[in-house]
C-alpha cells in the first residue's frame, strides 16, 4: 500500500516482479476516464497501462528493460469517511483484478490501514524501537546498531503474528510495548530450561500477549508535545574534554 508518490507505471511493475499486489493511491498527474476499459460497477473498471518511455532516475537501463510494455490494473473511486469531517474521494489503482473477491467496500478498508502503517514504520526507526539517538562512532558499528535494532523489532513482530490467531487475527490490537515486556520476562526461562519446559512456556507467553489486546481507539489523536520540561543546563555543542579543559582553566 502506498500514497499517490508511488502510484505510476513502474512501481505497480516493480511489486509484480515480486509476485506481489499493490494498492495505491493512483498519481495525480495521470488522468482517470470510467466510461472506458472493462466496467466492474460504478467508479470501478480494469484498463491497460502502456510502459512510460522515459526511464527513471532510481534506475539503470537493464532494470528498466525488465519491466513489461504492458501492466492490467484495476482503478477504483473509494469513498473515505470520518465521523466531524467531510467525505473524501480519492481513486487508487490496484493489481487485484478480481471485483468479487476484492470489492470496493474491501479496498476502501484496506486503504485506510495505510495510515496506521505508516505509524508502525514510525515506531521502527524512533521512540519505541529506541533509535532516536545512536551511540556509535563509526559507520560501521551504527549499521551494526541500526540491524540489532531491527533484528530485535521483527523477533517481536514474529512472536505477536504468532499469537494473533488467539486474538482473532485482530493484529492492530496487539500491543508491541506489551509483547515487549512480556517476552523480558521470559527471556531468560527460554534460554535456560528443557525444550518441553520451553514449548509450555512460549504457549504461555503467546496467551499472555493475546490476553491484553488495545482497545479500540479509532481516528485517536494524541498531541505531539513533551511533559516533562527539560532541565536548565545550555546544550552540549563541544567534546567533552574540550568543556573540561575550559573549567579547569
């Protein structure tokens, strides 16, 4: 899924390639007739997209060559309402061909879980995930940092995909702090113990991930601002040394 930045020719060729589907908001530049290609219903049909004869910068000349001369997609008016606010009509385009198993009222679903994923690539890279400052000093050892970082936050993601089919498959309500927390606890039991012991154990840390789901907080809003004021002290703009050799002096 992905805004209108990424709704063109090659980035629906690209997801295909990987034996994926897309969903994305279709480019504003490209110009949207319903009365024409293979009608599916109203403010939904199928055309044929013909390959840009331009190659993009991002990339070389064989990848370009790879894509085909030709892309069938599905382009589609969605209907996006919030209770307080106006409705919205945005048109996505999408490689899923099949009106019946994948309606209007589906996609429109779908695409409203795009904002909520861009929330959890937000937590991946700052506060959460605790890669709001990293504390390398090469760039070496701050890759190292940054692929610690997600290999930690995809163990997590893994241990709460296993424990949504308790929950339903409710996934948005599983609460990664809370997955978190649970598994610190563990830990150390996991590493220590029998495999019988440990299978008993993991069940019971899936059931307690499970066990305490978010409640449902749609259209939430919560302000961007700091609690806690900071302390009075000027900011730390020099090497350390350097501060200590001007108080000594």
């Amino acid at each position: 899924m992905g805004d209108q930045a990424f709704g063109s020719y090659v980035d629906l060729a690209l997801i295909q390639q990987q034996e994926a589907d897309g969903v994305l908001r279709k480019h504003h530049a490209r110009h949207t007739d319903f009365r024409k290609g293979l009608r599916h219903g109203p403010g939904d049909h199928q055309v044929v997209w013909h390959k840009p004869k331009r190659r993009p910068g991002h990339m070389n000349t064989d990848e370009f060559a790879a894509i085909s001369q030709t892309l069938t997609v599905r382009e589609v008016r969605l209907k996006l309402s919030r209770n307080g606010f106006r409705d919205q009509f945005i048109i996505i385009v999408t490689t899923l061909l099949d009106a019946k198993q994948y309606p209007a009222s589906q996609l429109t679903r779908l695409y409203g879980w795009r904002g909520m994923r861009q929330k959890s690539i937000y937590v991946i890279s700052k506060r959460h995930s605790k890669m709001e400052r990293l504390t390398a000093k090469t760039p070496d050892m701050v890759r190292k940092e940054i692929w610690s970082h997600m290999l930690a936050y995809n163990v997590l993601r893994s241990v709460m995909e296993q424990a949504s089919p308790l929950l339903h498959y409710e996934r948005n309500r599983l609460s990664l702090q809370g997955a978190r927390q649970h598994f610190q606890q563990i830990l150390a039991l996991l590493a220590t113990t029998s495999n019988a012991t440990r299978q008993r154990l993991y069940d019971h840390l899936l059931q307690d991930i499970a066990s305490d789901p978010l409640p449902q907080r749609p259209n939430r809003h919560e302000p961007r601002v700091v609690k806690r004021r900071p302390k009075p002290f000027p900011r730390m703009r020099q090497p350390r040394n350097i501060l200590k050799a001007k108080l000594a002096a």
